[in-house]
C-alpha cells in the first residue's frame, strides 16, 4: 500500500473541522480553545496567588489598623489642640458660633483644617473630627508598605506595615485632631517618590515633581515638615551611587517654595500678615517648655523598645548589604530628632514622621531572618529543612514583636487619666463634660477666666462662651498671638468683667504657680464651686479615689 503524498503546505494548514458526532447543542469546537482555558486558568491562579500573599494579609493589617484607631475614638472629649483644630475646621465650613472664638488663621498653615471643613458641614462633632485623623493614620499604613515593598521587597511591606499599624506611637496621634498625622503622610509620600526617583534614574524627573509635591504638602499641614528637606540634601551630599541632577533639583526645590508661599499669600490677601509674623516671633522666642532628654525618655517607648532594636539588629546584621536604601532612611530620621532635640520647644508628637521609616527598617530585619540558614549539621535527617525553619522562626519573631506593640497600645488607649496630662498624647479627660455644663448653665455673655489656655480652648469649643487665660503673657514675644492677656485679674475682676474662675488640675500640675493663683483668686473674691468634675483615679489601694479635675467657680465682688 502506498502512502499518501502530502506537501510541506499541508502540514501548516488549518486543520480540518471535528466531524465526530456531539451531543445537541454543544458548541463548535476550536483549536485554539484548549489554549484559551490554559490562559485564563493561568491568570485565574496568579490572581489567587497574588491575593494570597499580597492583597488578603495587606487588608488584614489594614483592618487591625483601623481597628486601634476606631475602637472607643470619643471615649474621652478634646484636648486643647483639638479644640482648636476642629474649631478652626468649623470656621472655614461656616460655623457661625465657631468663627466667634476659633478664627480661621490662627498659628499654623490650614490644609488639614481645610480638609476637615469638607467633613463638618453639619456642624462639628467629636467622632467625625476624630475619624477623619483616624482614616488618614490608616492610609499612612498602605503607603508604608508601598515604600517597604518598593525598597525591600513584599515581605518587608507587610511586615513594616503591621509594625506602623499597632504602633502606639502612630495609634495614639492619630488618634486625635492634629495636624501631625497628615504631615506624616504626605512626607511617607514624598519619601516614596524620592526612592522611585533614585531608581529611575535620569527619567525619574516625574517622581521627584511629584515628591516636591508631597513634602509641599506637608509643610502646608504643619510648616515644621520642611526639616525633613534638610534630611533630603544631607542624602544627596553624602550618597555616591543615589545622584541628582541640578536641573531637576532646582525645578523641585522651585515647586515646593512654590507650593509653601500658599499659605503666607492667603494670610497676607487676607489681611493677616502681623498673625503670622508675630507667630513666627513667638516660636523663635519661646521658652523651653521640656528638657533636651525629652524625646529620648518619651519616644523609645511610643514607637516600642522592640521595635528600635529590630530596626538596629537589622543595621547591624546586614550591614554589608547597607546601602543608598539605608542611607536614605536614616537621613530622613536623622533630621528631625536632631532638629528637635536641639529646639527648646517640644511637642510629643512632633517627631511622628520618623515613625513609618522606622517601621520600615524594623520590616527589613524581620523579613531578613527567614533568608538566615543554620549551619550544616544543625538540622536533623527527616526534620524541616533549613528555609522553612527560617521562615517559621521569622514569622513568629514577628509577631511577637507585633503583639507586644498592639498591646501597647490598647494599654494606652484605655489607660485611665492621673489627673496630669501630656500635651499630645491623648484626649483631655473631664473637658468635655465641663465645657458642656457651662454651654448649658453659663448665662450669655458671661465671662470666665481660667488658669491657662489649653483649658480655655477646650471650654470653648464645647461651651460656646468666651474663656481667658490668666497665664498668657503680657509681652507679645512671649506669648501666642491667638491669645489675648489679662495684665490685671484683679482689677478685670473688681470691675465685674469676669464673673467665673475655672481651676483645673492639669495646669495646675504643670504651671503650680497659676493654679494656685486661681485658688487665691476665688478665696479672695469669695467664689462658690457651682461645678466640679471628678475622676477616678487609680491609688494603690483597692479601690480609685474620686480626684477633682476641673473646679468651676461663680465669684462675687462685695
């Protein structure tokens, strides 16, 4: 029998339809069907695979954030910083009652009051305030995993992430009505694009606009950002393979004075130019009000022991591997602490942008553990094998180290209030419940005069009522330029200008001598406590002892 001839033409030709009989309604059959399923199974299992590693863990470290922010956020009512703030915020949306005792410039830039207003349309309120900082601490979180992934690959994302997302430190702050949680994003921001920058090279143009942007941003959220430039050029100066070139330098550096002149343009057009320079007067003459060891006593703490000794460790360990990525990190944590340090004037959260690099370099070590690889003979014949150890004992280091943080950090959320207070570090326990009460019992356009100002912001925000403060300074290089000064509480008192003393434990603790004052204020004008709000405070006996945090006085003059 012969075979069939057959051309070189024939093997590439299509191949002839399916003639075999098929059940009714089946579809025509293709070659390239086969090839098709293949394809989209293969995109179906890296999809799977990419939410199982990437997306399902990052979502859950997104949640726990959410989780510390959210849970019991108006347990306790303002502090000062918040009172104003929100009012500020409540100005800008139309407030009527808010713009009478929260004026709109105030002492710092207004992005972050600006974004609030967009929220307070209805009028202010604790949660929404308070939600807002909470959801910009947690986008803080996703933005830090981006930076770790970018620089040390998705494991160290993760990690960094969950570190940052039960910091106590970034908890706590973000917890609250300040300006420093939307600093610290914008600049985990700019950090971002200054690092896709170096890796882009000579293209990477785009980014550092972009990072210019972010850190314009920042400063526009609190002008105290602009240290973080400083830690920026000190990178550039001393790194040998990270370069920029001057073109682009002077484009960017052009952008952000661009993007900060905003601020000293709206408040000059708006007729407020002496607000800000009297600010700027006061900060640079202000007293200290913390020892140079503040930060080093405070900070440790907030961002968690364990964490800092990760982040060293890692230093350490992997020291060989050190490079412009390390560099970078550590200008960018570098430039504040010293900065602030050296300042006299300190605040417990103004160092919170080092947070996220922190985090990040602490995710690089951990990460780090589950490429160690014991030596040989270490592991017996039959048992794990040496990555899989390694990966197992990096897992659980690291939850260790997130536990201790998380717990940390509810530990402060629900600490019970000591009648002192940390400016900074949470809300003011016992300010709510007394600015409402003189919202409610205060005749209008009474007057009350209280120790200091932190107590009088709050007794405004939520009472409606004009309150001074008998510790803001006559000299106006000494004091801010928001507050007005009382030069004689005795005469204003005499003359029936005041009829309410406010005493409270909190400036009492912190400045004696004008909480005493207010006591032989109201001895000497025969004031009568129609209010008295009272903590439990923790002894050490078994049960809290009731502890007076505000005392508020009706005086009358014989």
């Amino acid at each position: 029998m012969t075979r069939p001839a057959y051309s070189t033409a024939d093997a590439t030709a299509a191949p002839a339809a399916d003639t075999r009989p098929r059940a009714t309604g089946d579809p025509p059959r293709r070659a390239g069907a086969p090839a098709l399923r293949d394809a989209r199974s293969a995109r179906r299992r890296r999809a799977a695979h990419w939410a199982l590693r990437s997306a399902l863990p990052l979502t859950a470290v997104l949640v726990l954030a959410g989780f510390l922010r959210f849970w019991q956020l108006t347990e306790t009512g303002f502090n000062s910083d918040e009172a104003v703030y929100t009012g500020t915020a409540a100005s800008l949306a139309g407030d009527p009652g808010m713009q009478a005792v929260f004026p709109v410039f105030r002492a710092h830039p207004v992005l972050f009051a600006g974004l609030l207003s967009l929220f307070l349309r209805g009028g202010p309120d604790d949660f929404t305030a308070r939600a807002v900082a909470a959801a910009i601490g947690v986008v803080t979180v996703a933005v830090t995993y981006l930076l770790a992934r970018r620089l040390y690959g998705r494991t160290a994302g993760l990690v960094a992430a969950l570190l940052l997302a039960v910091m106590p430190y970034h908890v706590v702050v973000t917890r609250q009505v300040l300006l420093d949680g939307l600093m610290t994003l914008c600049a985990t921001v700019a950090l971002y694009c200054v690092v896709r920058y170096v890796q882009s090279g000579p293209d990477g143009l785009p980014w550092l606009i972009g990072a210019a942007g972010a850190l314009g941003a920042a400063t526009l959220s609190k002008e105290t950002a602009v240290v973080l430039v400083c830690g920026l050029y000190v990178f550039f100066v001393l790194s040998r393979s990270a370069r920029i070139r001057l073109r682009h330098a002077v484009l960017a550096t052009g952008l952000l004075c661009l993007i900060v002149a905003a601020f000293p343009l709206a408040t000059s057009l708006a007729g407020h130019r002496s607000t800000g320079q009297h600010y700027l007067q006061w900060q640079l003459l202000r007293r200290a009000n913390h020892s140079m060891g503040f930060y080093a006593v405070t900070v440790p703490q907030a961002v968690g022991w364990a964490t800092l000794a990760a982040a060293a460790a890692g230093l350490f360990l992997l020291r060989r591997r050190t490079g412009w990525r390390e560099g970078l990190l550590l200008c960018w944590i570098a430039a504040p602490v010293l900065f602030f340090t050296l300042w006299p004037v300190k605040g417990f959260p103004y160092l919170l942008p080092i947070a996220p690099p922190l985090a990040v370099l602490a995710g690089r070590a951990l990460s780090a553990l589950a490429g160690l690889r014991p030596r040989p003979g270490r592991i017996r014949s039959g048992r794990l094998r040496p990555g899989v150890l390694s990966a197992v004992g990096a897992v659980l280091v690291t939850l260790v180290v997130a536990t201790s943080l998380a717990l940390s950090s509810a530990t402060r959320i629900t600490a019970a209030p000591n009648g002192s207070f940390l400016a900074g570090s949470g809300g003011l326990p016992g300010g709510r419940e007394a600015g409402r009460w003189v919202h409610d019992h205060v005749p209008a356009g009474a007057q009350l005069l209280a120790a200091g100002p932190s107590t009088a912001n709050v007794l405004q925000f939520y009472g409606g009522k004009s309150v001074s403060a008998l510790s803001v300074s006559v000299n106006r290089l000494h004091r801010n330029p928001s507050y007005t000064p009382v030069p004689n509480p005795d005469r204003s008192l005499r003359d029936g200008e005041f009829q309410y003393l406010v005493w409270d434990s909190y400036t009492a603790h912190r400045a004696p001598f004008y909480g005493e004052k207010i006591r032989q204020l109201v001895e000497k004008y025969h004031g009568t406590a129609v209010y008295t709000s009272a903590l439990r405070v923790p002894t050490s006996s078994a049960d809290p002892t009731p502890t007076p945090v505000f005392v508020i006085y009706q005086v009358r003059v014989s």
